[in-house]
C-alpha cells in the first residue's frame, strides 16, 4: 500500500512520514475514528514504509521485493488479527485468525476501504457476533517472539481491538507494555472507548478525520460510473465523511426495493403511535411482538446496526423539524417515507427515546435475549412516543 493511493488525510500521512523521518516510531499505535476513513490503509502503508528499501520523502519506492511483498500482503514479517467466529465443529479445533487470513487478505485487496459488516458477509458471520478470542493473543506473542525474516521490523496490524475479549485485551497489555525487540504494533479501532484503559494510556493515539465530500464524490464516480455528478455529491454529503457509509446509501438509493432498516423503522413507530392512540390495540400490539420476533432471528451484528439507524434516524426526523436541510443528513426516500412520523419526534420525548435505544443496543451487545430486549424497547417506545 503506497501512502499515495489512499483518498486525502494528507496530515495524518505527514505526521507518519514525520516519525520516519525522525526516528521516533511509537512501538505501539492506534488508529482512531469512524468506519470508512482510511485508518487500515494508513497503517498498512505506514508498515510498507518503514519496511521499504528505498523510501523516498513522500512514499516508499513499491518496487523493491520488500515493498512488493507487502502490497501482495505476503510479507514474512507482517501479521494481522481481526475480528473471526468460530465455526461449529465437533473436533477441538482452536479458532484463530489464520484460519480467516486468506479472506482478510482478499477483502483488502478487492475493496480497500470496508466495514465490519462487509467483512462479516465476507466470512458468512451475518448472524454471528464476531470477536478476537483469547487464543489469538497466544498466537501474536508467538509470532512476534520469532527473529524477523528480513533485517528489520516485525509489524502486527490489528484490525477492531474492541472486539478483543477481555482476556484477550489483558494478555496483550504484557506485550504492549514489554514488546519484543524490533516490534511495531499498529492497532485500527473504532470505538476505543470500549478498550481497557490501561492498553489505552499505553498507546500513541493518531486520530483519522472524516474525508471531504469531495473526495468520497470522486472515490463514488470511479467505483460506480453509472452515478451522476449530483448524486455523487449528494451521497457524499449523507455519509457523514466514510466512504463505506457512502457506498451503502448509493446501493441502497439505486435498488428499486425499500431498504429493511427504512422499513422497520417505519413500522416499528407506526405501530407504537397506533397502541399508543387505543387504535387497533391488538392489531398494534401484535404487529410490534411480530416486529420484535422477526429481527430477533437476525445475527447481533445486524441489530446493532439496525438499532443504531434508529437512532440516527430519530435525530435527523428532529433536526428536519428546524427547516436547516444543510444539517439534515437523509436520503430523498427516507425523507418521503418518514415524513409523516416527523411531528412525533418532539423536545420532549426525543432524549428518552434515544435513551431507549441505547439501552436496547446496550443490551444486544452483552448478549441479551433479542426477542425479550426488543419486544421491550417496543413497549417503552409506546409509553414515551
């Protein structure tokens, strides 16, 4: 990966040539911010760097064997660990990230910039919750208490430390606090606030912002040439500066089906405003026990998903109440299909819904029965809507 085949953050590509260029390479690092950015490109082009024979001020060279090696990610002295599941088996097997490494490898190299839920269709985990077992904290103190195979740096990159267990996050702060010698870690994380904070206060935080909207317009028009110039800027300004957030509303806005999670918010306060109202009661009822059971069935990974557009919903029907379409960040259908709804979405009720929300996601992460949780979240949406 060459730092200049990655879209903008042209200061954070600085700050690292920076610590090259000085000698003062934090061993341990993390990569900060939202899905879609460029923080895995970055660290993996970061990585080709310091490893690259002949580097120039800007870039390495990508063409030594050492740089070739690693745009393949064959690299001997390049590891990674992300997010797996474990699959059903009657033996006792020991799940790790190497069983997955041909995958990650090719969803980097196909796509570039991904999330996890790409990643999680891409192994057949979309009804799975996915995490970095303890087992794989055995197998990254292995391979870096190994002598590098080139006469330089071993680099472990990473990918979503959140979704580390806890034993896992403890045996890796031995390592963080005491790395081997010749030893990068490169950690890409979205939600560091879930990570212990003594791995935390042990790392150097490099912060990735969010892209321009005319980068993710052009990134758009390359990948998808059938999008005009509008919608390629109007998308830009709905993703919120990630591109992969980008690429699922251009999807979403060309297939002719309403996608499910615009679908179930709707029907998931229509309903609540029905029995809220004595109207139909049973019928309503019904419907928001029948809506519980069906998204029940779909993975936690999805419902946390779901739950979480809810929110952004809920907080983009507010903001269109105030007439400032410049901070309203919907598509044209979800304006359409929710507009009704939007006088429902008061100062009044519009904190204790989120907070609903919140608790019910909350809830689906530690691993909380999803037809009770839901049926629940729907139940105290009536009270408060």
């Amino acid at each position: 990966m060459l730092f200049r085949d990655i879209i903008g953050q042209e200061r954070v590509k600085q700050q690292l040539l920076t610590q090259a260029h000085t000698g003062r390479v934090a061993h341990a690092q993390m990569f900060t911010g939202i899905g879609g950015v460029g923080k895995l490109k970055l660290a993996l082009a970061f990585a080709q760097y310091l490893a690259c024979e002949n580097p120039s001020e800007t870039d390495s060279c990508g063409q030594c064997a050492q740089c070739l090696q690693m745009q393949r990610l064959e690299h001997p002295d390049l590891h990674f660990a992300f997010p797996i599941y474990k699959k059903e088996s009657s033996s006792s097997h020991v799940w790790v990230c190497d069983d997955y490494l041909g995958d990650f490898k090719k969803i980097i190299l196909e796509k570039g910039y991904f999330s996890q839920t790409d990643w999680n269709e891409q192994i057949g985990a979309t009804q799975k919750q996915t995490l970095i077992y303890e087992a794989e904290s055995d197998e990254i103190l292995r391979k870096l208490s190994l002598k590098p195979f080139y006469d330089g740096y071993k680099t472990l990159i990473l990918w979503l430390p959140e979704k580390m267990n806890v034993q896992c996050q403890n045996k890796l702060l031995k390592l963080i606090e005491e790395p081997p010698v010749k030893t990068h870690l490169l950690f890409v994380s979205e939600k560091q606030d879930t990570i212990l904070p003594t791995i935390l206060s042990r790392v150097q935080q490099i912060s990735v912002p969010t892209l321009q909207e005319d980068n993710i317009a052009t990134y758009l028009r390359n990948a998808m040439p059938y999008l005009s110039v509008e919608q390629s800027f109007e998308y830009a300004h709905l993703a919120h500066g990630s591109i992969c957030e980008a690429v699922r509303i251009a999807r979403n806005e060309q297939d002719t089906n309403e996608p499910a999670f615009l679908t179930a918010f709707y029907d998931l306060f229509a309903n609540a405003l029905k029995l809220k109202r004595g109207k139909e009661p049973f019928e309503s009822i019904n419907n928001l026990r029948k809506w519980a059971d069906d998204w029940a069935k779909e993975g936690r990974e999805t419902l946390k998903e779901l739950l979480q557009y809810i929110q952004n919903q809920l907080r983009e029907n507010y903001i269109a109440s105030f007439a400032e379409p410049e901070i309203n960040y919907q598509t044209n259908r979800e304006k359409e299909k929710l507009n009704i709804l939007q006088p429902y979405f008061k100062t009044s009720n519009i904190l204790k819904l989120m907070n609903i929300l919140s608790l019910a996601q909350q809830h689906i992460e530690q691993n909380g029965n999803a037809r009770i949780v839901l049926f629940d979240m729907t139940l105290k949406i009536t009270k408060d809507i």
